[in-house]
C-alpha cells in the first residue's frame, strides 16, 4: 500500500507543486500509515530523482519517456505504475497539466477523483477538503472507496526540504504510440512588452468591480497621481481593457511590489499567486468576505467608485 | 460537422449569505444563477467555428433543472442551433455529482449526437473541480486538450492546431487529433451580446429534455464513493486594518498611510 505523488517538470526544471506534493503526500501517507512513492516521467529523470530525494519519500520511480509532458504518454505510464503497484492514493498536481492528464487517468483506472484539494484528514472518515462559490466556503468530501485520485492545489502545503535517502527504482515502459494522439510542437512566450510590471514597486490593480471599460480612466488617473503602475485581473484582460503584460496570476505576472493595491478583486487561487509576494497588500471591495481579505494588511469595504476618486483628489 | 458545447448554470453567492451549522448548500434566496464564464467563451468559439465552416452544426448540452432553460436561451441567442437539457428525478435527489457520473451522463450524449468536436470550460465557476471535459474525452475515447486559449481547427486535416495556456506566461502549442474533447479558457474570443434578432429567434429553437432513462442510464449513474458531508464558511485569516467612515474619511487614512511609506512624496 502506497501513495504515489505524480511529479512536474517543463523545460528541464521541476515545478514547485512538485516539492509540495512531496510534503502532501508524506502527510497523507502518514494519515493512512503507508508509504510514500513519487513517480518522475520524462525529462532528466535522473536528475529529477536526486532532487526530489528529500525526507519522507521511500521511493522514487523513474520513468523515462521524452522530454516534455504528454498526456498520452503520462497516462500510459501512470496506468502501467498503477497497475504494478496498487496505490491506494494517486496523487497529481491541480496544475494546467495536471487537469490534461488527471481526469483522464481517473477515469481510465476507474478511481474516484477529487481535484483541488487543500487539506486531508483520515482520522475519522477519509476526507478532502476544498473550496466551492469562488472560495467563499469550504467543503468536506468523505471519501468511501479503498483507492482514490486526489489533485492538490498548488501554493497549500510547504515545499519538502530536509535530505531524503529514498530507493531508486528505475523502469522502462513501453509507450503505445497510436495512443499518443496529440504532439507537442513547441512552447510560446506571452506578455512581453513595454511595459513590466514585475520591476513596479506599487502596482495599483484593477479588478473585474470596475464593471466597464471607461471606468479603467479612474484606476488610471489614481496610478499616475500616485506615481504606480496600472496592473489587472485576468477578466480584464480577457475582455481586451488592458493588454496581456498588466495581468497579475497564475498565467500573467507573477509580481513582488513593495505595495499592492488590489481594486475591485475578488483574490481567486490563480490571481494570488501572481501577488502573494508583494510587502504591503491594500484591497478596496464592497464583500467584506472577498477572499483578498485573507491577504490584506489594508482595506476600505467600500465602494470603489466613492473611494477611489477622494483618494487620487488628495495626491493631485 | 458537428459541434457540441457543454453549458452549465452555475450559482454565485451573494455577498451577505449566510450558511447555517448542518446546511450542505447555500440557500436558493442568497444564489444568483448564471452561464458559467468559462461556457460563455466556449459557446463563442463553437458559433465562430460553424460561421466559418459550411453545414456545421453547434448543439449545446446541460445537466440541469427547469430553471437553467433560461440560461440555455442565453446560448441559443448566441447561435447555438439546439439544446439538450438533462434533468431527473434522480439528479433531483443528489446533493453532490462527482465527475464521473456527469462524465457518464455526457458520454451518454455524445454517442447519441455523434459530434466531431465537445467544448467545455476548464471549470464552473461554482464547484471548479475542472475535470469533467478530460474525464469525458476519454470515456468517449475521444483525444483531448486542457486548458486551450487559442484553436485553429483544421477540418481536413483532422487536426485542431491549439495553445495550451500554461502557468508563467507560457504557452504550450500542440497538435490535437479528432475528434476531441477541448476544455477553453477565458480570453480565446470575445463572447457576443445576443441581438435582438438572436433572442427572438431562441425562442422558436429546441431545448429537448431528457430524463436518464432516454440516454439508456439508471439512477445508479449517479451513485459514488464520493459525498459532500460538510460546507462551512472558512474561519478568516484575515488581519487587514479596515479604515472605517464615509468614502473620504476612508481615503483620507490610505493617503495618508501611502505618505507614511513613502509611495508619494509630500
Ligand atoms: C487556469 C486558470 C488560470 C487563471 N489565471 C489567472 C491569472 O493569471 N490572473 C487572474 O487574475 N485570474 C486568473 N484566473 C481567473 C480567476 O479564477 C478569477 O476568475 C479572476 O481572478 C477573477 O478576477 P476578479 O477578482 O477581477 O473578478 P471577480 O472574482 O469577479 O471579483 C470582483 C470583485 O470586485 C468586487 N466589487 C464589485 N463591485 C465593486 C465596487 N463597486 N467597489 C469595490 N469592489 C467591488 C466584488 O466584491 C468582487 O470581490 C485563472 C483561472 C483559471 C481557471
């Protein structure tokens, strides 16, 4: 009986979520008194072996299997994997490849699947926590079945850290290649630009409460009393107001300001981690519960359409 | 050809809802009902698609109770041809659907319509679990793509030439054998209003209602290991100064505190 942690890596490097899955996995393994395994497919699996030997982990398998993630690759794998070793957990990254393969998977092996998860409990029932309603409430899903899926939600648990001595298990797995249907045929930078907005040291943000385009003016004119750089939200950008180089997220910047000010966002997983960084964080939202409050230091529950026109008057 | 677009109504909740000890949902009075974001660009890029593609045809499907019809309007109105709308006594009961059943369900469809081509969202924004489109594509054993911010299908060729939007800014450019289950994301096209002339016209289109009995299923598709036992508002970890008073004492206090730090001089 295992857990077995499916690990992450694009162009040579291991992605965060791949430490943290290591430390989930060990508190889930822990939970239900087994041992920790984590795969590594494709890329520099040696490598990634050696750096993803850190405590808690009993074995790593390696699989090579191309360079670069394929779903039709990873799921033949993982499958093989599962099939050898009879995890009673798998457990993927809630990454943009973890949603391409973990469904996928889940369905093939037919295991229940719970994604984005954010805590685990096996105390009583099996259990995984996660969010619903744009995180404005928490839920519980008891989880009765003796194998399961489980995606967690990056950024929630603490990279591993201490040195492991896990065994190595190396594997050679024949891919079926007429099940490879999709190629990967290269990789695209976005957002260039101008302007950078991961160099400002206050960003002042602008969020989906603006409503419409004219308004941006009023977000605008407070940046420049205030000598900032104008960034956004991502609906912003989707709906072509500002251009990709202003997005703070997940998929835009990922930024570090000395001060940020969040106006009219919500302060959704994938807007946060582009801004968690930042030293001093100030949110201007009507919802008092919005979830950028967990991050703030500042805030006016207010309307941002009176606040936010007395506070550029004040500079100008 | 054939496209078919997942369509959900998805629930948000007010600002001021409450969630009382033991509920397993917020109550109907404190949820405002809606296309869900990510359906609204797939609807848009299946009606782009049949634009520019002669004899295609753009079915969208909802798993969803009477209510939702007015959503599925919404899409008719934006150049969806016809809709299938699910709805049951047994999906009445459930408090929880997990992917797999609604994977099911949907595979139920697909063998009946027999489309070249499923969009769904990444996710609804209610529940966001994110995985229904792969779980379906590979039921159906259809290929797929997570995650597409940008599609150029190319019919003849049977390929759908996508991006992929990756974390970081990174976009990862693949090529898609049909037919496939495509999950969009926001930004891929700028969704239309509805013309009046596309309102009007919805309302003489087909929403066809289907009970599970209809696609060949039982009431047990429904069953799963899976169970939603509790739902309670996250304790704050909140440690935010608000300032507090009228709008301008409001600002008066962050400019002021701005001065304190430096971000503007005087
Ligand atoms: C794969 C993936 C990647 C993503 N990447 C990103 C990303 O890089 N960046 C990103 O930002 N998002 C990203 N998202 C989207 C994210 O999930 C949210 O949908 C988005 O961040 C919401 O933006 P928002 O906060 O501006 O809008 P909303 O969540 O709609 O919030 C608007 C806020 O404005 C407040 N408000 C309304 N009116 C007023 C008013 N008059 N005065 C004051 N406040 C008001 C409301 O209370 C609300 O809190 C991604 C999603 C996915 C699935």
């Amino acid at each position: 009986m295992t857990v077995l942690a499916i690990s992450e890596h694009r162009r040579g490097e291991l992605r965060d979520v791949s430490f943290e899955l290591l430390t989930a996995g060990r508190e889930v393994a822990d939970a239900l008194d087994t041992d920790l395994h984590v795969a590594v497919i494709g890329g520099d699996v040696a490598e990634h072996a050696e750096e993803l030997n850190h405590e808690g982990v009993d074995v790593i398998h390696t699989v090579p299997a191309g360079e670069e993630f394929n779903h039709g690759v990873y799921t033949q794998v993982i499958d093989s994997l599962a099939t050898d070793l009879d995890p009673r957990v798998l457990l993927m990254p809630n990454s943009v490849n973890g949603l391409d393969y973990a469904p996928a998977v889940a369905n093939g092996l037919s295991l229940p699947l719970v994604t984005d998860v954010i805590g685990f409990d096996a105390s009583d029932a099996v259990s995984a926590t996660r969010e619903m309603y744009a995180s404005k409430v928490e839920t519980t899903i008891e989880i009765d079945a003796d194998r399961f899926c489980m995606t967690i939600r990056p950024n929630e648990w603490a990279k591993a850290e201490g040195a492991g001595d896990a065994e190595i298990r190396e594997h050679e797995i024949e891919i079926d290649e007429s099940r490879v249907r999709s190629t990967v045929t290269g990789f695209e930078e976005v957002g260039g630009g101008d302007v950078d907005i991961s160099d400002a040291d206050v960003l002042v943000s602008v969020g989906r409460g603006i409503e419409e385009e004219e308004n941006i003016e009023l977000i605008e004119e407070l940046a420049d009393a205030l000598g900032a750089t104008l960034s956004s939200s991502r609906p912003i950008v989707d709906a072509g107001w500002l251009p990709k180089n202003r997005q703070v997220g997940q998929s835009g910047k990922v930024v570090t300001p000395d001060v940020y000010l969040a106006i009219g966002i919500s302060g959704a997983v994938q807007h946060v981690a582009g801004m968690k960084g930042a030293d001093t964080i100030i949110a201007i939202n009507t919802d008092p519960n919005a979830p950028i409050y967990d991050l703030a230091d500042y805030g006016i529950v207010d309307d941002l359409f009176e606040v936010v026109p007395e506070l550029t008057a004040q500079f100008s | 050809m054939k496209i078919l677009v997942t369509v959900k109504e998805v629930a948000e909740a007010a600002d001021d809802f409450e969630l009382p000890d033991g509920a397993l949902d917020i109550d109907e009075r404190y949820l405002e009902y809606d296309l869900n974001e990510w359906d609204e660009y797939g609807v848009e890029e299946g009606v782009q698609i049949a634009e520019e593609n002669e004899d295609t045809e753009v079915v969208s499907v909802t798993i969803g109770p009477e209510r939702s019809e007015e959503t599925i309007r919404m899409a008719l109105a934006k150049g969806v041809d016809r809709a299938i709308r699910i709805w049951d006594d047994a999906l009445e009961d459930v408090a929880f659907l997990d992917v797999e059943a609604r994977a099911r369900i949907l595979a139920a469809v697909v063998a009946e319509e027999d489309p070249d081509l499923v969009l769904t969202g990444v996710q609804a924004n209610d529940d966001g679990f994110g995985a229904t489109g792969i779980a379906l594509a590979d039921r159906i054993d259809f290929e797929w793509a997570a995650v597409v911010n940008h599609l150029d299908l190319d019919v003849e060729g049977g390929l759908a030439h996508v991006h992929r939007e990756l974390e970081g800014g990174v976009e990862e450019l693949t090529d898609v054998e049909l037919p496939a289950v495509l999950s969009i994301q926001t930004g891929i096209n700028e969704p239309r209003y509805a013309s009046l002339r596309g309102i009007r016209q919805a309302q003489s289109k087909e929403i066809v209602p289907y009970e599970l009995a209809d696609l060949d299923l039982d009431a047990d598709v429904t069953d799963s290991p899976l169970s939603l036992t509790s739902m309670y508002e996250p304790e704050t970890e909140s440690s935010a100064t608000v300032f507090e008073g009228s709008p301008e004492e409001e600002a008066d206090q962050l400019g002021e505190l701005l001065g304190e730090m430096g971000v503007v001089e005087g």
